[in-house]
C-alpha cells in the first residue's frame, strides 16, 4: 500500500509522523513523508521517502516578533501572526500537497493541515485517516485546552466550538481554493465534525492513562499511546545515547533534574541562568540544561551541563525531576520515564498536559511568563516528593504496557482495506 503521511508543525509535530512511517515501512508499505524543512532531515534519517514543504515551521516561531509574544503570553495575538506569515506560503504550499499526495493510496495527516488533506483524499478516491496528539475534539467534561484554564461547565462545549471554528475560519479560504482547483464543490464545514461525531477515522496519539476519553465522545474515539521513537530509530537521528562527557559528568554525582528548554522563548539568557544556579544550590541540586531553541552558551560545571539536544529515553530515567514546556511528545517521554514533571507552559495544548501532571500527583504546572525562582524552587520541592515520585514511577509502569505503534500500523491498515488487497 502507498501511504503519504503529512506532518506539520515543529519537531514535537512530525517525530510521531516518522515513527508511524518508519514503522509502516518496516511492514513492507511504501510511505512518503510530507514534512516542513524543519523535519526534513529526521526523516531522511530514518530511512523514509521525504518531500519538503516549502516553509520553516520552526524559524517562523523563533523568530523574534513569535518568541516576544509568546514570552509575554499573547497567545491570540501570536496565532494571528502566524496566520499573517504563513500566506506567503500558501500557493506553493497547495501545489507540494497536490504534487505529494498523487499517487496516495491513504492519506494519514496532521489536524493543521486536515481540511486540505481531506479535500485530496476525496479528489483522489482514497481514505483520510488524521492524527490527534492531543484532545482537542469537543466535550462536555473539560473546556478546549486552547481556550480556558479551568472547568466551564454548561460552557466546555462552547469553547470547543469557538477553536474550532476559529482553526476553519484561518483555513477556510485556502480550502476552497484548494477544492477548487481539484474541482470538489465547496466543503461547508470543517472535517473535524465528522470526527468527531464517528462519520470519520482519527488516530488519538496520545496515552488513555494521561488523558482518558470523555463519556460522550462518540464509542470510536479512544487513545492508543503517543507515538514516539525506538532506541534504533533515535540511533537513525544521531541522538541514540549520551554523549561521554555527560556520561561522566552523571557518574560524578547525584541524580539531577532536567531542564528542557524546547520551544520556550527565553529572551535574556544570563538572567535566566542566573536563577537557576541560585534556586539549584538552594535546594542542593545539579541539572543537566537542554536549550532547545535557547542560545544557552556552553555552561559545563559541577552544577550544571548544557547543551542542545539530548536522547530523553536515555537521560530522564536518570533524573530526579523534569522541567520542561509541556509539548505532548516531552511530557510523554517524561512520565513514561517514570520522571516527576513540571510543566512551564507556553502556549497550545502544554497547559493541558501541565494540568494533567497535577492531577494525577506526578509533577506539577505553571505559566512560563510567571516562572521566578520561588515558583521554580517550591516547583522542583513539589516533583522531589516520594509521593509524587513514587506516582511518577506507578503510572510508567503502566504505561510502558500500552502498545502504540501496533495500534497506529493497524489503524493505517484497517482505514484502507480495499488498497491492502491490490497492493
């Protein structure tokens, strides 16, 4: 069966995009990868048949306007920006998708670019299976993690309505272009809704433990586990195991916390490491610092070891504590780790998963803009708990038994019974 897999976003976005294709291929189905330049080369690392869209997710949110607004939590603000940069992008962007997708005979996709992807699914006659890292389908039992902070009530299913008609409104224009160029009549509304109503097929990459589906989502709609990378995979990226320096450098004291910087705008460095030394010989702690999309300079002493990237499946089960933004695939790979989590959330759905670390007495949460050295001390005193370690540890056991990939693969087969039969 030929699969095209389009991934949009940053890498958080497209890692589980690899993962699925890398699996799917290693099942004998010939996969192409539709990334953004962002995720090109983790692609081609693993092996997969990769075709760049033209834009650079990531360099359009580290771009300094993106990272002002989103420091200071102008979130609404910082989406229409995005909104706004994103046009120049469109016609040629249109043109990849309809190129990439020709010879597709199952299109499997990214919420962001859903509508689009539906429309080339039915021009080309073949089935749409989208992929959801995170809950963002209505209910009644918690408002959109985009929207509101707290439980609304009467309201939850409102605020969902407002995302998503927000998400269709963005989107809408360029749908109808694209529709109209394959010659599809005009979609009257958005493919979520028949998602979430079960008309349409949708893989929830994302643990049931750390978020259960509501009761009233329709009886399909269950979480199978975050889609996230093999040792053997990682060792494809050039990120399997720690480098030497820092394997020393662990064996040389207690167990650190990880500070996992990740999409977090950090705009004035010295300050901001400066703090950190002072909350970590507070408490009497060391830390291993990934900076992420941060110029943290090369910091490398008895208190602290920096550097840019780092094999999370190899250093968290070796931390004492994790701090990070709350992306899905880092909480993930976090509490899967059996690590306690504090989530210093940005924007998107990291608030969620922060409010979810909480809930269930593995870590704790707080806004990004508000992080100061009390809330990052009494933060990290909170996650040094036993309680909340040995909770940390009971929910990875648990989640080391969920099967994700199997799940994914047999999604991805089942969506397309009749392309199985004639491959």
């Amino acid at each position: 069966m030929k699969v095209t897999l389009v991934a949009y976003g940053t890498r958080g976005d497209v890692q589980p995009f690899v993962c699925l294709g890398a699996e799917l291929a290693e099942r004998g189905h010939r996969v192409r990868l539709l990334t953004p330049r962002n995720g090109a080369a983790m692609a081609r690392g693993a092996g997969l048949d990769t075709v760049e869209l033209p834009l650079d997710v990531q360099q359009m949110m580290t771009a300094p306007p993106a990272q002002r607004m989103l420091a200071a939590g102008r979130i609404s603000a910082f989406f229409r920006w995005l909104h706004r940069e994103e046009q120049g992008y469109l016609d040629a962007l249109r043109e990849a998708l309809i190129e990439g997708t020709r010879d597709a005979e199952t299109i499997v996709c990214h919420p962001l670019v859903e509508d689009r992807c539906a429309a080339l699914a039915e021009a080309r006659g073949v089935p749409l299976l989208a992929v959801h890292v995170f809950p963002i389908l209505p209910t009644r039992r918690a408002p959109s993690a985009f929207i509101a902070q707290r439980d609304l009530g009467v309201l939850n299913r409102a605020t969902h309505a407002l995302m998503l008609g927000m998400l269709w409104r963005f989107s809408r224009g360029e749908v109808a272009r694209l529709r109209l160029e394959l010659g599809l009549p005009g979609a009257r509304c958005s493919h979520s809704r028949a998602i979430a109503r079960g008309q349409a097929p949708v893989l929830l990459a994302y643990s049931p433990l750390l978020a259960p589906a509501p009761d009233d989502w329709a009886p399909g709609l269950r979480p199978t586990g975050a889609l996230t990378p093999s040792p053997r995979m990682r060792q494809s990226f050039g990120e399997a195991g720690l480098p030497p320096e820092l394997e020393d450098w662990l064996q040389a004291g207690a167990a650190p916390v990880f500070l996992g910087f990740g999409s977090m705008p950090v705009l004035e460095v010295e300050p901001f490491l400066l703090m950190i030394r002072r909350t970590l010989r507070k408490l009497g702690l060391r830390a291993v610092l990934g900076a992420g999309w941060s110029e943290l300079g090369d910091a490398r002493d008895e208190q602290i070891f920096s550097l840019a990237g780092v094999d999370h499946q190899s250093l968290l089960p070796r931390c004492a504590g994790a701090v990070h933004h709350g992306g899905a695939g880092t909480v993930h790979a976090s509490l899967a780790a059996g690590t306690p989590t504090l989530v210093c959330s940005v924007f998107a759905d990291q608030p969620y998963w922060g409010r979810r670390c909480r809930a269930l007495g593995v870590g704790e949460t707080f806004p990004f803009k508000r992080l100061d050295e009390r809330r990052l001390s009494a933060g990290l005193e909170r996650l040094l708990e036993p309680s909340t370690r040995a909770a940390a540890h009971d929910l990875a056991r648990r989640m080391g038994e969920e099967r994700p990939l199997a799940a994914a693969v047999a999604m991805v087969e089942q969506a397309a019974p009749q392309a199985l039969a004639t491959a």
